[in-house]
C-alpha cells in the first residue's frame, strides 16, 4: 500500500477520528527501512510496495492461554499508547492465523530461530510475530519498534502516520550470551537509572545485564548477615561523591524489570582483590584484625580478602548464598581481577573455595579471566578482558572446555575514550571510536579460542569517571549497538559500511529517546538528531 493509499484507508476505517485526520495532513514521520534494523536481522526480504499502519483501530493479538506472550503484547501496546494516543487493545489472538492487527504468537515460527528468535512478517494488513519462546517474541517487538517512525519511541503523543515497511524476517543470535556491565561500585546509580539503561540496551536484543556491586570505592547490595557492608562499606564512591547502595527489594525490582524485558541480570561480587570497601566494613576480616579506612581513589590491585582466614569463608558464604537467592539467573560472577596482593598460590586456593561456594548455591560461576590461574570448575566460564589477541592460559582453559565471555578491553571496553579530547573515561586499553569497536569477530579473535568456546560478548563500562545517565549513555552509544551486532548477527553480515547507514539511522530514535550519545564523526547522523 502506498503512503497516501494508507492514509487513506485510515479515513476510511475511522471516519469520525479527527486526530487521524489531522495525521493526513501533518508531515509523515519518517517512515523506518529494513536496511536500518540494528543487529542486522539474519535474513531480512522487503516487500516492495507493501506497508502495514498501525492506526487507532489496531489491536494487538497475543497468543491465546499464554501469559507471557499477553505480557509481551501488553509491553508493546504501552509503549506504543503513549506516543501514538491510540487504544491498542490487548486481546487473545482469534485463531492461529492472525487477523488484523500485531499478533505475538508462540507457534508457526521455524525451528530454526531456536529460543531467542523470531519470524516477523508485515502485511498490508497484519503483523506478525512469530517465536517458540516469549523471549523470542520480545526480540522480534525490538525489531518491530526499529521499523516504525523514531517517534514510536517517544513519551508523548506524537502526530504520526506510523506505517511498517512490509516484507518478512527470520533472525535468531549468534551467540547465547549479549551482555553489558554497569559498575555501579565506583560510581553508584539508582534504581531508576538502571531501568533506563535496561530499556536502551532491550533495542538491541542485549539478554545480560552484569552489575559489578562492590569494589575498594564502595559495597552496593544489602546483605542481611553482614549489615556493614552496604551501611558503612556503601557509604563512600570515586572522588568523595555521594555513596549509596541497594537493598534487596531495590535489587529485586531491578531484576524484575530486566527479566519482564528478557534480560538476566548477573551479579558480581569482586574477589579476593578489589574488596577494601568490605575490609574496611569489618575488622575482623582482616589479616591484621584492622580495618583499613574508606577509600575513594582510583588505583587497584591493594586490597585482598584474608585467604588463611576461616571467616573469610563464612563472609563469602553468606553473601553468595544471600545474593543467589534474589538471583533468577543462572550465574554469579565473582570477579578474581587483579589480585596483586594476594599471593598466587593464596589466589588459586581462594577461587577453588568460591567456585565450589557458587556452585553449592546452585549458581554458575564467572570469572574474570585471571580466574583460569585457579583450578577451574568445568562450568566456570572465563570473562576475557585483555589487550592482545592471544591468551596461553585462557586458550588452555578453552581446549579443555571452559566456555569464554569476550571483552577484550582494547575493543570492547565502554570506559575508553572515543578519542583523545574525550572528555569522560580512561584510555590504558587505547582508543575505542565505534569503528574499532565494531572491527573484530569474537569468534576467531583469541588465539585457540574458536567459536564453539566463546559464549558471548559483553561491554564493561567501568564508572571511576562516569558519574550520571548522561555519561553512561554517552559512553554506551553508539559503541554498546555495534557489540550488540557482533554478539547477535551472523558473522557473514559482518560490513562497517552497511552497519555505519544503520547505526546512523538510530540517531533520531536516541533523539526521540533522550539518550545522550556520542555524535560519532565515523557516521552520518540525520539531520536534527
Ligand atoms: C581494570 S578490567 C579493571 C577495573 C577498572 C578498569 C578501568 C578489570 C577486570 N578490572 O577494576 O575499573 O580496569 O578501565
């Protein structure tokens, strides 16, 4: 249907609207393209000529008996309200074959998207999301809201027409893991500003949300048996801002919040290094039976848990146990980074102890990649953030089966600068503009670590300099969406020309979205955004 075809048959269905006549006349919101869709979707095929128009009669269909998929509808249709002003009904679909309107239905999708994927087809007059899993349907409504006008996204009523370029996908990721972490130790950030990241990272089909809760500069989550840890250990942040930490409903919302957008959140809690903020909590943790005072510089590598002490054992103990059981996901990730003072065979001893610890409390362990110094439960997976491209160590680990999360500083850390007049982050691991960013396979990047081994990707954004919502978007965009796209889309779409016209088609989405990016010199973003 053409546009003015489909202008017309809004009047046409609803004479009586005055809001979508005066749509008739206002100029078109910029009608979204196949071609602009962030991950590039597996397989992707326009139908020339052919839109569909959400419009005031548009009712959106979930599939019949499913609470999931009527909670991912239900998502869809709020969103959409609150810019377009329609009604948008949330009702069983009819019967499998979808009438008029957005169905979300949990059959008919081939079996080749596997349980994150989705087929997506845009008719004249339906739209169709088809998965076998709601998570599935969750990606495909990210693909959806990339379709329509960038005003979708927005807040407020917004004149519209909202058209969907007709044609059909068939997309699943390429690996099961697509993270991002936020340190929220050396910087905190309330709940709130969780939650928006959680809704920006959603877009781009990111699954994991890493939440580094405790470091030297401050202890993030409240832990019922040792209470000083968020009390007095939470107190404190880089450079004497404001402290602050969450308890455990704060955690659980955040939680819930990422888990209704299909995102796990996967806690961390760093040790034996990085852990003055829990020394200086209780005396009795440490070696000398002193407590060392708060600190609130930047430098690593000075504090270690007490490794000949029982009660180490006891602290690690309850505060796994503890976070595990607000934890659905299946990892915690217990850091093991940059133990400089603690001794190696302290070390090895120590992160035997704590992955038996996490796996008692039935969770899968992470590490960071110093972690394969250690003997290695089998499940542990390594979380590889060095500069170079080959690793002895972590190749070992992976010939003898242990799976790798990818984030090698130099390419996928979210603190570095973009350039060097970057006024926010740090740059030991290089400069990262979003085309390095973008240039590198996680699949065949490490030495010995081939495809099979690696389970994802993720993009650390440590926060020594970030300090609001503000930076963290700034940091993040445009760089998180490239990592999303090498994390999700098959390695064969892999093209810096075609992804920067992709890229560069969200600027106005980010504009509508409040999200402050980093106007990148490598793209060209649309005028006004
Ligand atoms: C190294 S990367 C760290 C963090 C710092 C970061 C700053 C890693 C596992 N440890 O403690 O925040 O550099 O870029």
């Amino acid at each position: 249907m053409t546009r003015l075809g489909a202008v017309l048959a809004i009047v046409l269905a609803i004479p009586s609207s005055p809001v979508v006549l005066t749509a008739s006349v206002v100029p078109a919101a910029t009608a979204a393209s196949f071609a602009a869709v962030v991950p590039v979707p597996v397989s992707a095929v326009p139908a020339a000529g052919v839109t569909y128009q959400i419009t005031s009669a548009t009712t959106v269909y979930a599939e019949p008996g499913s609470a999931t998929a009527q909670a991912v509808a239900t998502f869809l249709a709020t969103q959409l309200r609150r810019s377009t002003g329609y009604a948008l009904p949330v009702a069983d679909a009819p019967s499998s074959t979808p009438g008029d309107g957005i169905s979300l239905l949990l059959s008919g999708a081939p079996a080749t998207v596997g349980p994150e994927g989705y087929q997506l087809t845009v008719a004249a007059n339906t739209v169709a999301i088809r998965a076998l899993q709601p998570a599935g349907l969750f990606r495909g409504l990210q693909t959806l809201r990339q379709l329509l006008p960038p005003e979708a996204d927005a807040t407020t009523v917004q004149a519209g027409p909202w058209p969907v370029p007709g044609g059909t996908i068939v997309d699943y990721p390429r690996f099961a893991y697509r993270g991002m972490m936020l340190d929220v130790a050396r910087h905190f950030f309330p709940v709130a500003t969780v939650q928006r990241l959680i809704d920006q990272i959603a877009l781009y089909k990111i699954n994991t949300l890493h939440l580094h809760l405790s470091d030297d500069q401050g202890w993030r989550i409240a832990i019922d048996s040792w209470p000083n840890l968020a009390a007095y250990g939470g107190s404190t942040a880089v450079g004497g801002d404001p402290g602050g930490s969450y308890t455990k409903a704060d955690y659980q919302a955040i939680v819930a919040y990422a888990a209704a957008r299909y995102i796990t959140v996967v806690p961390e809690i760093d040790m034996p290094g990085h852990t003055n903020a829990a020394l200086a909590s209780y005396a009795q943790l440490n070696c000398n039976g002193v407590a060392p005072k708060l600190y609130t510089g930047t430098s690593v590598g000075f504090s270690s848990l007490c490794v000949p002490l029982e009660l180490t054992y006891t602290f690690v103990d309850d505060v796994i146990r503890e976070l595990s059981a607000i934890t659905p996901g299946p990892y915690a990730h217990i850091g093991g980074d940059e133990a400089a003072s603690t001794p190696a065979a302290d070390y090895t001893y120590f992160m035997n102890r704590a992955q038996n610890i996490v796996a008692a409390h039935g969770k899968t362990a992470i590490g960071w990649h110093d972690i394969v110094k250690s003997d290695e439960l089998p499940s542990t997976v390594a979380q590889f953030w060095g500069t170079t491209s080959s690793d002895s160590n972590v190749a070992a680990a992976a010939a003898n089966g242990t799976k790798v999360l990818m984030s090698p500083a130099n390419l996928a850390y979210l603190d570095m600068k973009y350039v060097r007049k970057t006024k926010l982050g740090q740059t030991w691991a290089g400069l990262i503009e979003v085309d390095k960013a973008y240039s590198w396979n996680p699949g065949a990047y490490l030495t010995g670590v081939g495809e099979a081994s690696v389970l994802g990707v993720e993009g650390p954004l440590w926060t020594e300099t970030i300090r609001t919502a503000a930076d963290i978007d700034y940091m993040a965009f445009p760089r998180l969406p490239a990592l999303a796209e090498l994390g999700w889309s098959p390695w064969s779409t892999h093209n810096w020309t075609a992804f920067a016209g992709r890229l560069g088609a969200q600027g106005p989405r980010w504009k509508v979205m409040g999200v402050n990016y980093y106007h990148s010199p490598k793209i060209t973003w649309p005028t006004g955004s």
